[in-house]
C-alpha cells in the first residue's frame, strides 16, 4: 500500500467473523477501536453484534457457521468463490487494515490473499494449534501480520516460530461469575433455588443443532424422568437455530418438557444451572467461566471424526480441560455421546455436590489467568498496524 500516509478520515477495517463467539469477540474489538478511532469503518462478514456495534455486513454470519471437514467439502465450491469476491472487494474499498475473527480455515487463505495485494491483515483468537495440527503456525506466519491470543500458553508458541503475537486475553473472563450469582441469575429467571436447574447448549451453528438437537431433547427427557422437579434452559444464539431446535422439540413430542428457551442469554442460563449439557467449542470456557459444572459433549460426521482423531496432540478437546491440563470436565465424543451417557454423567455431577463445589473453584482461578482488557490490549494492537499501514492514527 506504499509507505505514503493516509488520513485518518480514510480509515476502513475489514473484518470477517464465521460465528456467535467469533461475533461477540469481534464486537468487542469494534467498540474499542471506535472509542480511540470514531471515524474507523468496518465493512465485512457480520452477526448481530457485530452490526449493533457499526459494522457493515456483506455476506449473513451463518454463511461460515459450518463444522467438521466433510460438511465444509459439500460447499467448498461456494466458499472459495465468496472468499474470492470478499478478497476483491476488500482490496478495492480499498481496507487500511483486514482482521480475520477465528474461522480459521476460511480467514487464513483470505488474510494469504490480501497480504500478498499489500493489505496488513491480523487474525484474532488462535487456531487450536497447540491441541492438533501444529503445522498450521507456519501458514499463520505466511498470512498475517500479527496474531491476537486469548490464552496466556499461545505466545510463546508463535514467538517460537518468529510470528508477531500479542496476548489480550479472554473477554469471557471479564464477566466471569461472582460468588452468589447463582441466586441472582435464578431470581431473574423466576427459579427457585431448590430445585434441580439444567443448562443445555447444544451449539451455536445450525449444522450443529442438526447433529446435537434431537440427542439434547432426548436426553432432556432422561433427566425428567429421574428428576420431575427439573428445570432446562436452552438459550440459542440466533434465528435458524431456534427454529431447528424448535422444529425438533415438536417432531420429538417433547413440548410438554419444563423447558425455557433463551434467545442468547447464555451466561445467565449457566449462572442459574446447577450442571450444563455443553456442545464443545467457546461455550465450554463460557461454562467454566459461569462457574457452572458441566458435561462436555460432540458429534461430528464420521469420516471428519477419524481425521481429527489421527492428528490430536492432547487427549482432551474442552478448553476447561486444555487449561487445567488434565480431565476436570467430563467429555462424551463421537459414540459416545449417548443419551444414556449424557443423562447419567449429568446425573452423577447433580447428585456430586463435592465435585461440584471443587470444579466452581478451580473454575475461579481460570477466570484471574485469563483476566485482562482485551478491548483496549486489542485496540491498542489494530492502533499500532494502522500506523505500520501508513495510517496517520
């Protein structure tokens, strides 16, 4: 882009989010910039929070929401062409700055091409390069100008291999649960603090409620039967997945469960929970967070299963268990994740209030290691790539 300054009047970010945590951690990002850079312009692929926070959307979020390898092949063919109408677009604005919000395997190769057209591109929360596919470091160095990490044990993975890194830790830590919300979050929710309360989270894209919908319910109905006293909540990030999860509970016969349906709402759900049903991915940190016991649970389509199988480094997948480093949290994967495993795993945490109480500590102490200001951290790193641009900031 020549080492000429441009005003900052001129200033338009790119940014692309593929889901609801991605969304959120975006939004995050957006306000901070624009408390420092009000003029800033963010154009891109957007959720809710994202627009709420002023972003332009150019593509629907659930465009990128897909999971596991063979789902992505069956529509490889539409997403290399939106990325590459997304890669012209963007260097035509022409964008000052491109950060990638997670999506890995879709920003990484958009971040390769705006790169290589002079663009300086970051990309925000690490790829799981610590837990499988470490090789990927390499191809992150060729993209990006500078990673932003969550997580205190990713900086010197990238230091290693000579990327520009900065840890700005985890948002979700910020909100983390205070002794005595349970009883707040219950009271808001019109609970009572005697009876049995579940969370379910069955995921946040609407391929993942088509995998996890029906066993969620299923196992709903297990925990009804041996606790008639129990209340579910299921708060669901957006529009399509409500309507899958809905469509599900009446196909099922199931309507008549003591269930309340959140739209969003994730964090009080699993405030007021005594044990969480959690689809793994962000809401599993969001859980610990909460202070919330829970039972980690995924299914994938089978061919994507034995390939993930054959490239994990670390025998866990939740990122409470990544954090502790060994097994705290329950994680039911694959065949596994059975109605009857699900319902007496959850069952077996209910019944445990020991366990519990240990997990709600050790959960606490993950909230001050992850604990920091990521918005301005963050801001403060886009600040200093504007300025490496040639963006008079």
């Amino acid at each position: 882009m020549g080492n000429a300054l441009i005003p900052s009047r001129a200033i338009t970010i790119g940014i692309v989010a593929g889901e609801a945590s991605g969304d959120a951690l975006a939004a995050t990002l957006i306000h901070a910039v624009r408390a420092r850079l009000p003029q800033a312009r963010f154009v891109g692929i957007a959720g809710p929070r994202m627009q709420a926070a002023g972003c332009e959307t150019w593509y629907p979020l659930e465009t990128l929401s897909i999971h596991g390898f063979v789902e992505v092949i069956a529509r490889l063919p539409e997403l290399v062409a939106i990325r590459r109408a997304l890669a012209a677009r963007l260097a035509a604005e022409p964008v000052s700055l491109f950060i990638g919000v997670d999506a890995p395997d879709f920003n990484l190769g958009l971040e390769a091409k705006l790169k290589r057209r002079g663009v300086r591109t970051m990309h925000f929360v690490s790829p799981s390069v610590w837990a499988w596919r470490p090789e990927r470091v390499r191809r992150i160095g060729r993209s990006v100008h500078r990673m932003l990490a969550l997580f205190p044990f990713e900086p010197p993975i990238y230091e290693a291999a000579g990327v520009p890194v900065t840890f700005v830790g985890h948002p979700l830590a910020q909100q983390a649960a205070a002794p005595g919300s349970r009883r707040e979050a219950r009271e808001q929710l019109k609970l009572t603090l005697t009876q049995p309360v579940f969370a379910l989270l069955p995921g946040s894209r609407a391929s993942e409620l088509d995998m996890h919908g029906d066993l969620v319910l299923q196992t709903a109905s297990a925990l009804h039967a041996a606790r008639p006293d129990a209340r579910f909540l299921v708060p669901l990030a957006t529009r399509p997945t409500r309507d899958r999860f809905e469509a599900a509970l009446y196909r099922l016969g199931l309507d008549k469960l003591p269930l309340t349906l959140l739209y969003g709402h994730a964090t009080d759900a699993m405030r007021a929970a005594d044990v969480a049903l959690v689809a793994s991915g962000t809401a599993t940190l969001e859980a610990a967070l909460s202070r919330c016991p829970h039972v980690i649970f995924y299914r994938v389509n089978a061919m994507t299963a034995r390939i993930v199988r054959r490239k994990l480094l670390l025998p866990w997948v939740g990122l409470p268990n990544v954090l502790a480093g060994r097994f705290v949290v329950p994680e039911l994967l694959q065949e596994d994740a059975t109605v009857d495993n699900l319902a007496q795993a959850a069952l077996n945490l209910y019944d445990d209030t020991v366990t519990r109480r240990r997990l709600e500590a050790l959960f606490a102490r993950f909230a001050e290691s992850l604990r920091a200001d990521t918005g301005t951290l963050a801001g403060t790193a886009v600040v200093q790539e504007l300025r490496a641009a040639g963006v008079a900031v």
